[in-house]
C-alpha cells in the first residue's frame, strides 16, 4: 500500500513537472519574441530570450550595439551556437565595429541555419552592394522580395541602380538572363517608375527572351512605352523592331503601309481606339472601316521618319483622310484627303516622331464606308 501510495505521489509530481515544463518552454517561446525581459525572469540563460533582449536593447539605441548587449549576444550564442539569432546579433555588432569581413561571415552563417532570416538577407543585400560584389547582391533579390513584396519597389530601385553603373551592369544583366520570377515584375514596375527609359530599353535589348512568349511580349511592350512617354522614339522603335521578323521589316518609315496584319496595341502598330458599332478590317484589300454613327474613327502609328522634307500619298476611298502631326506637341504638319494627289510635308527636328493617323468621319448620313491602303512617306 505505501509503496503504491508512493507511486501515485511520484506520478502525480511527475505530471506536475511536465506541466511547468510545457508552460514554461510555451511562455518563453512567447515572450522570447515579444516581452524579452520577462523571459529572461523564467529563464536568465534563455538563448531566444538573451538574444531578444540583445535585439530590443540595440532597436531603443537606435543601432548603437553596446556592452550589454554584446555580453547578451555573446551568451546567447553560448548558449545556442545553432540559432541564427544571436549570429545576427553578432553580425551587426561586427559591422559597427567596422570588421566588414567579420560581419559578412557571421551573416552569411545565420542566414545558411535561417534561409528566412530577413535582417541577414537585408544586410547581405545592401553589404554585398556596397562592397562591388553585384553577382551575391543579385543573388540576394529572389528572397529578399518573397520574404518581404512590400519591399519590391525600393530594392527594384537599387537594381536599376546597379544596372546604371558599369561596374555593376554586366550582373544584372546576367540575373535577368537567367529569367528569374521577378525579371517581368522588374520592367513593369520600373517603366513607370523615376527610371530612365533608355537603360531600361539597352538592359532590355540585351537580354535573351524570357520562356514565356507571353511574358516576352508584355515586358517589351512597357519598356516601349515608358521610352516613347519620355520621348526616346528611336529607341523605343529600334526595340519594337527587334522582336518582329527581318522579313516583315518595311524600308521605309511607314510600318505595314498595306495593312496586312491585324490592328495592335503599341505605338509603331497601326492601332485603333474602340469605335461603338465600328468594324476595322486589315488584309489584302488594305484597311476597310464600316459602321453607322457620329463619331470619327482613327487608326494610328506612330513614325520616327528624321526631320526633313516628305511626299505623303496613300490609296484611299470614301470619307477618309490621312493626317501627319508632331509626336511632341500634336501640331498638325499636313494632311491628304481619300482621292488626292501626294502631298508635301516638312518635319521639324523639334518633332522627335511623328503620328500617322488615318481618321474616317460620317458623313450626313452618319454612315462611314470606307478604304485605304498603300500609305507611303517618301523622303523628298
């Protein structure tokens, strides 16, 4: 009987001990992260509450690492020489004491037992930058994104700076050959970013395409954009033209004057804004434009012929004009009425581009039946 009583008592004491064990390892795990302090109460050699504790007293210095706290690292990473916390910890403390090398290596070890520790990623990343080692930042971008998206745009922002820097360009490029899953979010976001166009469309023009045609089509096309929005047409243009075939490249500066491919979205493509009731037709017949309404019908392109003396004539029928204007200020230069003769035109050097707009207007009847083809801009 006693030594059944003792038993139970043992099991009991048993349980008891358990019980503190879990709520203790629970307790710390909770205050190690957010009350430091306190888990240092339950357990002064805690190594998540040493390093914390390290952490938040180095946060309230404003980055100062002091003597406290480096005595908290130091013990932390006694205690759990494994944990990517306290060589963090001890990371930053060598980067303020200037031991660069020292810091990078400490770093590096944290972030190979934490793949997901963000301070050591961001640190390598901004690190590997200072120091000229752009093939490891680079490496550093995939993660650091997919751990934090909310830092897309500034770490965006400091590839597009080491893509302007010669130093740093050959990287890049590189990084963006390889197709990473942000090469496409990378143009996006920088063609409509205080970015210039140019380095965007070089950095562009030197990469092989993405995997994806989708992908290929949609990152060209931004860039494109973003370079004729700046007023860079050339080399919006050179860009557009490299994607298409040598075989369906015009000699002169009007792009498809026939109008044998469908109706695009770019600037260089003959383009046109939706028209209610309106039907656009391109093939052998050139341009055909039907429809009933009140409204003028458009089709546009944009043309980087050079400044200069031109002869603009096209094959039109029905109530159709072609008119000629300045990209950079929309001041019109000439225009030719379906069924007249070539016109002459003059485009100043101020122009940068010029826009090809063929423009249908009803008549009295509000019926557009028309056709055109054949649009030429020959240098006179």
């Amino acid at each position: 009987m006693v030594r059944t009583t003792r038993m139970r008592i043992a099991i009991v004491l048993g349980l008891l001990l358990l019980g503190w064990a879990t709520v203790r390892a629970t307790a710390l795990a909770l205050l190690a992260e957010d009350r430091p302090r306190l888990a240092l109460v339950f357990a002064p050699a805690g190594a998540a509450a040493l390093a914390n504790a390290a952490q938040m007293r180095i946060v309230q210095a404003g980055g100062t690492v002091d003597a406290v706290a480096r005595a908290q690292t130091a013990a932390a990473l006694r205690r759990a020489p494994r944990d990517a916390a306290p060589l963090i910890l001890a990371g930053l403390a060598a980067s303020a004491d200037g031991a660069a090398d020292r810091a990078q290596a400490l770093m590096e070890a944290a972030r190979a037992r934490d793949p997901r520790a963000g301070i050591a990623r961001y640190w390598l990343l901004d690190h590997y930058v200072r120091t000229g080692q752009g093939n490891a930042a680079l490496a550093e971008v995939g993660p650091a994104l997919r751990l934090r998206p909310g830092t897309r745009p500034a770490i965006f922002a400091l590839v597009s700076a080491m893509a302007a820097s010669p130093e740093m360009r050959e990287p890049v490029r590189a990084a963006l050959a390889r197709d990473p899953d942000w090469r496409e979010s990378f143009f996006a976001m920088q063609a409509t970013a205080n970015v210039d166009p140019v380095l965007l469309v070089h950095l562009l023009a030197s990469l092989p395409p993405p995997a994806d045609p989708a992908s290929r089509a949609r990152e060209r096309r931004v860039v494109v954009l973003a370079a004729v929005r700046a007023g860079a047409y050339a080399e919006a243009e050179t860009l557009w033209q490299a994607a298409r075939p040598t075989t369906a490249r015009e000699a002169g500066p009007v792009h498809d004057p026939m109008f044998r491919r469908p109706l695009a979205d770019t600037p260089f493509d003959w383009s046109a804004p939706d028209v209610a009731g309106m039907q656009a037709q391109t093939g052998r017949d050139g341009l055909t434009v039907a429809y009933r309404g009140e409204t003028p019908a458009t089709a546009a392109q944009q043309l980087v012929p050079g400044a200069g003396r031109y002869r603009l004539s096209a094959r039109a029928t029905g109530d159709i004009e072609v008119r000629l204007s300045c990209a950079h200020d929309e001041s019109p230069l000439v225009a030719l009425p379906a069924g007249g003769d070539a016109v002459d035109a003059t485009i100043p050097a101020r122009c940068g581009a010029a826009w090809l707009r063929v423009v249908a207007t009803p008549g009295d009847t509000g019926v557009v039946n028309a056709t055109i083809a054949d649009v030429q801009l020959i240098r006179a």
